[in-house]
C-alpha cells in the first residue's frame, strides 16, 4: 500500500489497529461461543469481554521480531498481559488460521464495500455525464479512424452500463469472501464444535465455510481478485478512452484542470490526462495481484503458507487501488470539459464519409446491384480520403442520387434514430422532447465551448 494511492478509509481499514481489533473479537466472541457450549465458564468470558485489550501495536511486534516468529502468538501474549489467568480462555481450541482467515475475511468484505461506495459514485456521474450529452453528436471510430456518427451520451451511457455489471461483480465478489472457520488445525472440529463457528460468523455477518482445511479456500480470494481487476479493466477501458479523445489533434474532451496545476515542469503550455493515465497504469497492478492470487490457490495438503506472505501484499493493495482508481476516475467525470463543437468539427473534416453506409443502402434501394453500389461509393469515398474533393460533392457529381436523397443519407438524426431506446435498454430512461433533427444539436447542459466553460 502506498499512502500516494490509499484512502484514508482504506489506510485505516489495513492498518496493523484494525487487524489485530478484529483477530481480538473473533477470539472474544469464540470465548462466548463456548461459554453457551459449557467449554468456558460465563463469568470469565464476560470478563474477557470487559478486560481484554489489543494494547501496544508496537509491543506486539517486538515480540514478534524478538521471541516467537509468529504474530498470533506474539498478538495472544500481549492480549493476555491484560486479562490475567483469564488468559487461558482466549484461544481455547482454535488455530491461528481459524482467526487470521476469519478476520481477513471481514476487512476483505468491508473493503468491497469502500470499493462499491466509489464504484456508485462513478456509475452517477456517467449517468449524468450520459444525459447531458445524450444528442451530442460525433463520430464513431474504429480502429482508430472514423467510422458512423454515434452520440458522445451513447459512449457515456456503454460505460455506465458496464460500471453497472461492474458493481455487480463486486457484489459477487463480497458474497464469495464472505465466510469464516472455526474448524481447527484440518477442518475437523476436534476441539471445538460447529456450532462455535456459527455463533462468531453470524455476529460477524459472516456464513461459516461448508466445509474447510486449515484455511479457507483460496478459490475464494482469487476469484475476488479476478473481479477486482475485470473492474479494473473497465476503468482502465473509460480512461484510455478519455485520454484517446484528449489528444491535441482531437480534442473532443479534456481532464479537469485546477487553477495553479502544472502539466511540465518544461513546458508551460501542457495539460496532460495524467489522472487518465494513473489509473490505467494501476490496472496493470490490480490484474498482476489476480495471478498471484490463481497462484495461491494450490497448497500442499491441509495447508502451507505460500499464499500468506503474498496476501499480506496483494490484498491490502490490490482492493486500495482500485478505491483509489474508482474515486479518481469519478473526479474526471464529475470535472470533464466536454466540447461538442470540436466533435461536430472532427466529425466533418471528411466530408461525410462517416454516412457511406447510408449512402450504400439508398443505392441499393435504388435497385442498384450491390457489387455496383459498392464501387459507386467507394470511389466517390477514396478519392475524398486522398483530397480530391468532398465526398457529398463526388456522389453528387456522379448523378447516382438526387439531392434530396443525399439529404437524408447524410442527416445524422435518422443515422441516431435509436438513441432513446439504448439508453430505455441500459436503464438510463427515456430523454427530454426534442425535435427532429435533435441528434444534430447538443443536448440539455451539454458544455459548448472552450476550456472557460468548464
């Protein structure tokens, strides 16, 4: 975890304080457990309750470092400093994993739970960002090079819909990690019943693992870590996106720029997506965090520690950055500087190429042969790529269509005739009344000129 991209919520999630917090209730609530179970008398699980105390965090690792090698028993030791001969209630018939995968289980479950509060936000602000610019118009390219006319709104509401499945997959992910066990050192119960492991898990909000070894399965942190970085993913694809559109040469949208921010320490003039950026390069991260995690799942026998020190790294970092990410990437959202005269500029710099498709159609319409439509545009569209004139132009030169139907080939409200349905489609409901012709025009609050207008 690097404080650079931590939360402070996530920061005080993954601190050695938390940790050792919720080691000390799963052993106060396990002493309970067996006091109803008439393994502990109840006076002194009540007093545990009332003594115990995690202490010094610092004391904790000395012992470590010093005398044991081992932070459970190091962490019992110093809890037991402050309960007196109670101590031997605390830890009775448990192993280290049944705390350690139990608590970890908890910070992984309130961890996705930081990661959805950042993940809603995101989802409303492209909603908002998709309804403002829901007729904006522009065009669609791939492979990098135009292609038809889409909706600056449209492009917004597909991420939407993507960040909603995102949210969806955190859901699943919070559900697979959330289990515990109490079940001892190879899933027997040997020295501590079932029903142990039902009370701590259901006051932890917990289910107790069907069935478990020493540890908790670890298909089940890997499978979390896949849908942590399939979010990732997605927030990766939004920013790389955003910085394709950034580029000087396009321009269509740009990050927010605070008063008194620097893009180059040399040249003055700069104003660079680096939050873009970030959190594309952090997704490189989180999807490396997910092999390890596969990598953890194989262990020898009933248990090894292999995946423990990777986990003590990859879990803490991986559900930190994509917090990180998800709240940096609404930040843009929220602040970006949307240009829908740059895009209708861009859009037109070919001479409506990007309408071939309909012009292909009303040749066909027409009764032409599609082998003979095909050349008619094609050649019409080639030379308007190589500069020889406008493409609307060339087709008008030719005499294949009549005026008025290369009016409507190359009206962009009847190439976006649709755009309500998708957003009905993608939940984001039906749009304001406009007229025809709408998808032309900017939309409702949409930006319309330079960066003043941010």
């Amino acid at each position: 975890m690097i404080p650079r991209y931590t939360s402070p919520e996530m920061a005080a999630l993954w601190s050695p304080e938390t940790k050792f917090a919720t080691w000390l209730e799963i052993e106060l609530l396990a002493a309970e457990a067996q006091a109803r179970a008439g393994m502990v008398p109840e006076e002194a699980a009540r007093r545990l309750r009332e003594r115990a105390r995690v202490g010094s965090v610092a004391r904790i690792d000395e012992i470590e470092a010093r005398e044991t090698r081992h932070d459970v028993v190091a962490f019992l030791r110093v809890v037991g400093e402050s309960v007196g001969d109670d101590a031997r209630y605390l830890h009775l018939g448990l192993g280290s994993s049944d705390v350690v995968d139990t608590a970890l289980s908890v910070l992984m479950v309130r961890a996705a739970d930081l990661i959805g509060a950042a993940l809603g936000r995101l989802h409303r602000a492209l909603a908002a960002l998709a309804n403002g610019h829901r007729y904006t118009i522009m065009a669609g390219r791939t492979h990098g090079v135009h292609a038809e006319p889409v909706t600056f709104g449209l492009k917004a509401a597909l991420w939407y819909a993507e960040v909603e499945r995102g949210v969806e997959r955190l859901r699943r992910a919070r559900e697979v990690i959330g289990v515990g066990k109490i079940s001892g050192e190879v899933g027997t119960f040997a020295h501590t019943p079932p029903e142990v492991e039902a009370f701590v898990c259901e006051r932890l909000g917990l289910k107790p693992a069907p069935a478990s070894s020493q540890v908790i399965q670890r298909d089940r942190h890997a499978e979390y870590l896949a849908h942590l970085a399939v979010v990732a993913g997605t927030l990766e694809k939004i920013a790389t996106e955003i910085r394709q559109l950034a580029r000087t040469e396009v321009r269509e949208v740009e990050e927010p720029f605070h008063e008194g921010q620097t893009g180059s320490s040399a040249m003055p003039h700069k104003r660079n997506p680096i939050l873009s950026e970030r959190v594309a390069g952090l997704a490189r991260v989180v999807r490396g965090h997910a092999v390890v995690a596969f990598e953890n799942i194989a262990l020898w026998g009933e248990r090894d520690i292999t995946h423990s020190s990777a986990e003590r790294v990859i879990i803490p970092d991986a559900t930190s950055l994509l917090d990180y990410m998800a709240r940096t990437l609404a930040a843009v959202i929220e602040g970006l500087r949307v240009y829908p005269d740059r895009m209708r500029e861009n859009l037109e710099r070919t001479g409506g190429l990007v309408f071939s498709h309909r012009v292909l159609l009303a040749l066909l319409d027409g009764g032409r042969s599609r082998d003979e439509a095909y050349r008619i545009v094609q050649s019409a569209a080639m030379r308007a790529w190589e500069g020889h004139g406008r493409f609307r132009d060339l087709l008008r030169a030719s005499g294949a269509l009549s005026d008025a139907e290369l009016d409507a080939c190359f009206d962009p409200a009847d190439a976006l005739g649709h755009v309500d349905e998708i957003f009905v489609r993608v939940g984001l409901g039906e749009g304001p009344a406009a007229p025809a012709g709408r998808a032309a025009r900017p939309g409702p609050g949409a930006r319309t000129g330079g960066p003043a207008d941010a």
